[in-house]
C-alpha cells in the first residue's frame, strides 16, 4: 500500500534540539531494504516482528501493551514490507528516562535481524540477499490528541486495506492465513427454510450470495466467526457491508475477488463451483431439487458433506 504523505514522510523530519529521550508520542514507520522484498509477509514471520516490538518496548518507559496489538492507545501493525508504530515515551517516578526513540527502534531492528537469521540457519525461512531493513527510520512527533487519533485509523485500517495479489489470478483483502484453516463451505439454495445455526468450524467459506448464505453470514459475523467470502461484485465494494469492516480490522476475514465480477447467474455458479472445490468439509442445509447447486454438487466433490 503506498504511503499516506498526510500522516508521515520519506525523509527524517527529527527537530533539532528535540530531546527524543524526554517523553513524546511518535509515529514511526520502519521499511523493509528494497533487496528484501516482502520479507514480513509470511504469518509466523509477522507475529515474530510483533512480539519482538513488544519485547522492545516492553524495555523502555512507553505504555504497556495489550493483547489487540496496542500499548495503551499506541497501536502498531507489521506489514509486508514495512512497520508502523506508534510509540509513547514517559518520563516520571519510577521510569528510566535515558532510552531515547532511537535506542528503541535501534534495540526493535537489531532483534529482528538476529531472530530472522536464527530462523533461516533452523530452515524456517529463507534467506534473503543484502540487508533486512532500511537504514534509516521515518518518524513524525504528534503533537494532538486529534493527530493520534487519525494516526490510529490509519494504523488500524492499513492491513485490510493492502490488496494483496494471491496467486493464479486472484486478488484479496485481509487475512490470508484463514486460506490454511479447515474451511467448511456453505452453500444454501434460495427459498430455503428456516435454518439453525452452522455446525463449529475453523473457518466458514462461501460467496454468501443467497438470501439464508447471507443470513448464516449476519450471524457469524456477529459472534465473532473467522470467514472467507467470495463477494459477487468485488473486493472493495464489499469491504464495506454492514459487519465485514469489524472483522477486517479483526483479522478474522479474508475477501477473495474472483476472475468474473459481473454478479449473474454464471459468475454464481462458478463461485459455488470454487467453494465446492476448496473446501474441507461442506454444510448445505437446503439443495433444491434439479436447480444448479443440486448438478454441482452431484458433479462430485472432495469435500466431507455436514
């Protein structure tokens, strides 16, 4: 995603005489070298960078964080090549004052670096040629209330918000680590009865087209399910339906666009055909009898039918 010039820059704006050891909130950026691509892209490489953030700031006077990836109101996020942060340095009774922002992002880079290596040498990762990081940082100090809170949208909807391109002519935005989750596909005719709720799964999957896929939907979305769907009409539209922006910011969905886009009954049938195909285990409450998801799934499929 490219970079909002409204919020942060790609050159140092330090003051001088700016005392970076003595308190202050600041949006950092830190990029990945151009030589190492999207190195933190991987999920196990991210939620390293996350935890060693943590460890960094966790040694220094800034504001404790939580589990929702914040300190205290001072959100960060790993990109694929790239981080953001927010950091908040204290100073008063009981803290140590003498760490600066340098020192902090300093400590945060080098452990990246010796964890990244050590992952490489276990055969986890694979090498990469030149450096891992950028030489510099990019830092803005905030200076209101109002500038941190937009800050924090920004950080909050930067993941979501990076389309990713997926492979084999797919594009997608949010989590693609639920693509390696046991995913149950439900697919529902229309004019179907009353349904109950969706048997317990890992990941639900579907393009959630007809009016009970939609229903089962609302409900998931409410009580905080992981999904993945195929909207008929693309990816960014859908980013936006009532529930989906939650649990984009959640981390817990993922919006594949499909090749055909124009909502008619043939982009419809190979959605269900995409489902059907991909996933585990299949939850179809109501097939109506000689209609097209009833030939699809007589076709044949290598998935466990609920």
């Amino acid at each position: 995603m490219s970079y909002d010039p409204a919020l942060h820059h790609r050159r140092s704006i330090r003051l001088k005489g700016h005392n970076y050891a003595g308190g202050g909130v600041y949006f950092v950026t830190i990029c990945a070298h151009r030589e190492a691509g999207n190195i933190f892209a991987p999920p196990d490489v991210r939620e390293m960078v996350a935890g060693e953030w943590k460890n960094a700031a966790g040694a220094v006077p800034v504001s404790a964080q939580n589990e929702e990836g914040t300190h205290k109101g001072c959100p960060y996020v790993v990109m694929p090549d790239h981080f953001h942060a927010v950091v908040r340095i204290s100073v008063g009774a009981g803290l140590v004052p003498a760490r600066s922002l340098g020192d902090v992002i300093g400590a945060f880079k080098s452990r990246v670096v010796h964890r990244y290596m050590a992952g490489v040498q276990a055969g986890l990762w694979p090498r990469f040629p030149g450096k891992m990081w950028h030489r510099n940082y990019y830092e803005m100090i905030v200076r209101s209330e109002e500038a941190e809170r937009r800050i924090a949208e920004y950080i909050r909807m930067n993941p979501w918000r990076c389309v990713q391109e997926l492979g084999g002519g797919f594009r997608g935005i949010g989590n693609p680590a639920l693509w390696n989750g046991e995913k149950l596909g439900v697919l529902c005719s229309r004019n179907a009865p009353k349904i109950g709720r969706p048997p317990q799964s890992d990941v639900y999957f579907s393009g959630w087209h007809s009016p009970k896929e939609k229903e089962i939907l609302d409900w998931l979305l409410k009580n905080g399910r992981r999904v993945i769907a195929c909207p008929a009409w693309g990816i960014e539209d859908s980013a936006f339906a009532p529930g989906v922006r939650n649990a984009l910011e959640e981390n817990r969905m993922l919006l594949l666009e499909m090749r055909d886009v124009s909502g008619n009954l043939v982009a419809a049938e190979a959605r269900n055909r995409f489902v059907i195909e991909h996933a585990e285990a299949l939850f179809t409450p109501h097939v109506t009898r000689g209609g097209m998801l009833d030939r699809l799934l007589k076709e044949g499929s290598k998935a466990t039918p609920l």
